[in-house]
C-alpha cells in the first residue's frame, strides 16, 4: 500500500512539473501570405503571435522576422494579443513562382527570464503573375443593380477611368430613351477633394468630371457632359450629374440632370487597373 501511495505521489509531481514546465514555454508563430500593391511590388503580410499555455507572461521584447535568412524587421509581444503584424517588399531576385521562407525568431529572453532563441518558419510562394503597377489615375465603377439620379438610370456596368484609353463603358437610360456613350472620351478630370472621405476602397480620386460622345436612340452625334462624386459607402451620399445634348447644336439639350444625390444604387472609386 506504500509503495502505491509512493507512485501515486510521485506521479502527481511529475505532472505538476510538465504543466509548470509547458505554462512556461513559449515560441513564435508566423503566418504570411504575398499581396500585389498598387507600385506593381510583390509584398509580403506577416503576423506573428505568442503561443503559450500562459499568454500573459508571453510577452518579448524582439521577435526578428526574417525573409529567406535575412532579418527585415522586428516587432514584440504586447498585451492583451501577444501579437503584432507588418509588410516588406519581397526579397531581391525572388519572381514569380519563386518560394520565400518568412522567420519569426525570439531574439531575446521572454519577460518571465524564459530564454529565447525559438523560432518557426512558413514558406510562402510569390504569385506565377508578376504585378502590375496601377497607373495612378483612378476609374470609377457604378455598384447596385442600378445607379439612379433624378430620371436618369445608368445601367449595364457602368466603368470609367481617368484617361483617354478605351474600355469605358456608360448608358443612360430614362423616359424611354437611351444615350450609349462610346468608348474613347474626348476630355476626363479626376480629382481627390481632401474633404471628401470616399474610401473604402481607397481611391486616388473622389470626383470625376468628363465629356464624351455617343449615340442617342441610337442616332450618332450626341454629346454627354458628366459627373461623378464618391462620399463613401454606402453610396447614400454620393452624387452624380448628366446633361446630354446634340454634338452641331448644344442648344438641343435632351437631357440635363443637376448634380445632386443619388436616388439608388452607388458610385465608388478605385485605383486603376491595366485596361485595353
């Protein structure tokens, strides 16, 4: 019966220990993923978090984070999240299809004196794609099943950017009539009012001003003068203006829509994408 008792005895310390033992590791975690931003850079997003049985004595003064062996940043742990997040341009020579192996390492002891020198790795691949760069400009795109401003509804996938390319695309509908406006404009004004919010997403632009010609009821030369203002989602606030009028005559205006608010749907701007 002793003997029982002795085991039994030194198996609850042995336990006890391996519990006192795990409270008191720690280790770095890592997750990453490759995004493009807007330069055309391939961009790796890190987070690395403390794992421990006890996160309120994980914190840790350095945790160096390492692209392919080389230490590009470092960050601590703090509470409440024992965590922390940040960017860097992929490493020189690494293209697409090429494998990276982003480290989060402990480079000091933990703040409860256990000693560092942990870390864990994950591998992450840059996209097969190369990014490409976003010009600049901005576009604008009509969301909602339908953009709607006074009497005019502006239908099938409204997409309009800041130059002079093809690929825009803009139909005004209202009171039976249509104006299809062809793809090359004749003039475009982006610009990005300081007081005006219109993110997300974020947008180099809040408010474009263009002219283009196009057909009306499907008869040529026709001219549409518009506006377009992002004050954000979702959409409420944004505003919009059309006046549409014959290309030899501008006295013959068939239709002329003030800039006010939408009545539906929602405008938003974005930063450009490569177009044809």
């Amino acid at each position: 019966m002793k003997t029982k008792k002795l085991l039994l005895a030194l198996a609850t310390i042995a336990f006890q220990f391996m519990v006192a033992s795990a409270a008191w590791a720690h280790h770095p975690t890592i997750a990453a993923s490759v995004v493009c931003d807007d330069s055309g850079t391939a961009v790796i997003q890190y987070t690395s978090t403390s794992w421990s049985l006890n996160p309120g004595e994980g914190e840790n003064a350095q945790i160096d984070i390492l692209f392919n062996g080389v230490k590009i940043a470092s960050g601590a742990y703090v509470s409440p999240t024992y965590s922390f997040s940040g960017s860097a341009p992929a490493p020189a020579g690494a293209g697409p299809g090429d494998p990276v192996t982003v480290t989060a390492y402990a480079a000091v002891p933990w703040g409860n004196g256990h000693s560092g020198g942990q870390s864990e790795s994950v591998v992450v691949t840059i996209p097969t794609e190369a990014c490409q760069a976003s010009t600049g400009l901005g576009r604008f795109t009509g969301g909602g099943h339908q953009v709607r401003v006074g009497a005019a509804r502006v239908t099938r996938g409204l997409t309009v950017h800041c130059d002079l390319l093809l690929s825009n695309n803009l139909e005004v509908n209202w009171g039976g009539n249509q104006f299809h406006m062809t793809e090359h404009m004749t003039t475009v004004e982006c610009s990005d009012d300081p007081n005006i919010i219109q993110a997300p997403p974020a947008a180099p632009l809040d408010t474009m001003r263009g002219v283009g010609t196009g057909r009306y009821n499907g008869e040529d030369g026709y001219t549409i003068e518009f506006t377009f203002v992002d004050y954000g989602e979702p959409g409420g606030n944004d505003e919009a203006a059309f006046r549409i009028f014959k290309t030899a005559d501008p006295t013959v205006v068939v239709l002329h829509v003030p800039q006010q608010k939408l009545t539906g749907g929602n405008l938003q701007a974005h930063y450009d994408q490569p177009h044809k």
